[in-house]
C-alpha cells in the first residue's frame, strides 16, 4: 500500500503550525513540500512543523524541510522550526531547529513584530497597480522607509503589470518590513514562471523589461513556484540606486534572484 502524508494548518496560534501524520519518504516528500510552500507564501514570520506523529520511513526524507528552509530564505525569509515530541533526535539532520513542542518553539521564537507585514488582494483589472502603489507608499510611510518608496513603487507596477497582461488572474500584493530592508512580492494563479536572460527582449515579451527594471532597484529577486500559481518577490534596500532610464539591454553579469 503506497505511503501518505496529511498536513493540518493551525492558523490560530502564535505562529501557524503545521501538523504533519502519516509517513515521510520519497514518494511523500513532495507533498509536505507543497503544503509548507502554501503556509510560506502567505510570509508569516515563523512556521512550526509538527512532526510528533509522523513516522520516517526513508532517513534522507528529512532533510525536504530543510530544502524548503533554504529554498524561501530570500522570501519570504520565514524561521521554520519542528516541533517533534520524544523524537527530536531525529530531526536534526533536517538542519532546522528542533523544539520538544510547539509552546517551547512560540517560546524561542518570540513575540511577532506588530506590523511588519502587509497585503491587499486586487483584480488584473486598469488601476491595480495604482492601488498597489497606494499601499507600498503607506508601507514606507508606516515603517519610517521613505527612501524605499520610489524603488518599491517601480518593483510592484512592474509585476501588478505583468500580471495584469500576462497571468490575468486574481492577485495578492504582500510587503514585509526586515530591519532596514523591505520585501515587495506578488502572487498570482498562473504557473507560467518569468524569466530573465539579461538580453534585449520585445517590450511584449512576458518578464521582459520589467524584470531589467525590477533587476536593476533590487538587492535581490525571485520568484517561488507554487500548487496553482507563483510568487514574484524582490528585496529592497536604501543602497540601491533608481535606474537614470529605462534599461535596454541585460546587466552585467549573473542577474541577482
């Protein structure tokens, strides 16, 4: 009988838990990995997966929690910690912190930022990105980030507009304040995955100029692939410079994301 893995997701706590059961190979691997994306994409601070009732079937199998851990450590950055009960030993080699429970993980972890982290969901619809816009100058404003606003208003037209023309589907705008650094991300529902060579590309190409203007404000950037749709993120900090004009060709170099 093949294995299985079911996820619960307690929202209602400090931090989201996620309650894993059932048993963790290779053929169930990527299923925790799809349900811990899901909870990540929504940038909580922290994630504690619990892992109390899972049975290991393949060793190697714990180091997916870890994957996922790196894998978002640009964005949304988020502390990812188990949660394993009397067999915490065995979690280690997942490279994660590991608490007897999840009251000890709330515990290390803290009492969350008040405020760090905002969204609005908006329609692919002619005035999205002003709206958009409306919020990250709000963000910069609430977060004493003004010298922020210009890029983070460059960062998120460039995407809301992408999805507008391109994905054509629902959207969620997130921003999160990091110390003196600010992330601006947006999902939407569409898998198609934007991508950047650093060439000249057509102005009706999907990800073309925008991502030359989203590359050339941004610390770094990405994107992170999801069940049913993606997130586009970039992170932002007062040492980048606005671009004099608009970027014609790639940057020089590995493109950053």
């Amino acid at each position: 009988m093949p294995s299985e893995v079911r996820h619960q997701i307690d929202a209602g706590q400090t931090y989201p838990v996620v309650r894993l059961t059932g048993v963790l190979d290779d053929t169930t691997a990527p299923a925790v990995r799809a349900a811990l994306l899901e909870v990540l994409a929504d940038q909580p601070e922290a994630v504690i997966v619990e892992v109390s009732e899972l049975a290991i079937g393949e060793h190697k199998a714990v180091t997916v929690l870890g994957s996922v851990a790196a894998e978002t450590a640009d964005w949304p950055g988020s502390h990812v910690v188990i949660s394993a009960g009397a067999g915490g030993d065995t979690w280690h080699d997942s490279g994660l912190p590991v608490w007897p429970s999840p009251a000890e993980a709330f515990g290390a972890l803290g009492t969350p930022a008040p405020g760090h982290f905002l969204n609005v969901s908006l329609e692919p619809i002619m005035g999205a990105a002003r709206r958009s816009r409306e919020l990250v100058t709000e963000a910069c404003g609430r977060w004493d980030l003004p010298e922020l606003a210009a890029s983070a208003c460059i960062v998120v037209t460039e995407m809301v507009n992408n999805v507008v023309a391109h994905a054509r589907t629902s959207m969620t705008i997130m921003l999160g304040r990091h110390g003196d650094t600010m992330s601006v991300a947006v999902r939407d529902h569409s898998t198609t995955v934007p991508r950047f060579s650093g060439e000249p590309v057509p102005v009706t190409s999907y990800g073309g100029r925008g991502l030359l203007l989203i590359d050339s404000v941004s610390l770094r950037w990405g994107s992170l692939v999801l069940p049913g749709g993606k997130v586009v993120w970039a992170v932002l900090d007062g040492d980048d410079e606005l671009p004099t004009e608009v970027p014609a060709a790639g940057m020089t170099g590995h493109p950053r994301g």
